[in-house]
C-alpha cells in the first residue's frame, strides 16, 4: 500500500472518530445531536429565522430538520411561531435554556467553520481536499445531489 494511501486512511479515521466522540458526548452530555447544535447556533445568531431559511442554511431534509426542531421545542430550547407576516411560514427562535445550552457547548465540528476568521487559503484547500475524498472513497452515490 503506498504510504500516501495510508496516511489518508489514518487521517480520515482520525476524523471520523473525532466526529463520533463528540456526537456521542452531545448526545450524553446535552442530549442533542450534531443537526440540532447547528440549528441552535444559526438560531442563536438571528432573533427570529424563517423555518425555510434554516433548511437552506442546513441542507437537511424537510422531514429530519421537522424533526430536530420538533424535539428542541420540546426541550424548551427553542420555540416554532407563526411568521406574523406569512401566517404559512413558521419562525423559529432560541429560548433562554437554548442560549445557555449554545454558550455551554465547545464550538466543535463543520459549525464551527462559520466562525473562522483568517484561515481564508486554509478553507480554500479543505473544500477541494473534501470533495476529493467523497471522490476518491466512492461516496458520491449518497450525498444526496
């Protein structure tokens, strides 16, 4: 195997582990998920956001983004209003435990690449170097595009 080969399998299993780790311990810790700690962030920097605007911001489907939020709201850590200027669409805004919640959990995972600041050629090498691994491990089939 060439060692280029291998460094790449250790570094994505270095990732990928990494990942887990930290989706298990927000799981544990939070009992949330990944999807939902991204909806908290993108809601907490934004007073009132328009359910639609989140599922772009997310790329998610409609149904698990549903979801998500469905099991926030429960939480008390957001609530879902009706948009009063477009009584079709829904708001939805960060409660009080929600913000705590956001201020309590380490910035950590893709999320937190909306807050970098002056790593603009760092950014422009990972999306190259991440669409090439969805290439070059076959993965293309499920990403859903």
């Amino acid at each position: 195997m060439q060692q280029q080969a291998l460094a790449a399998m250790v570094a994505w299993m270095r990732l990928d582990s990494a990942l887990k780790a930290f989706e298990a311990a927000l799981k544990r810790d939070h009992k949330i998920t990944t999807l939902q700690l991204a909806v908290l962030h993108i809601v907490s920097e934004r007073p009132h956001i328009p359910l639609a605007a989140l599922r772009k911001a997310l790329l998610a489907h409609p149904a698990t983004l549903g979801q998500a939020i469905d099991d926030l709201r429960r939480k008390g850590l957001c609530q879902v209003r009706t948009n009063p200027e477009d009584r079709r669409a829904r708001n939805v805004s960060l409660s009080a435990a929600g913000a705590a919640l956001v201020a309590a959990v380490p910035m950590a995972g893709p999320m937190r690449l909306r807050d970098v600041v002056g790593e603009n050629e760092r950014l422009d090498r990972l999306t190259p170097a991440l669409n090439d691994a969805l290439e070059l491990f076959g993965l293309e089939d499920w990403t859903g595009r």
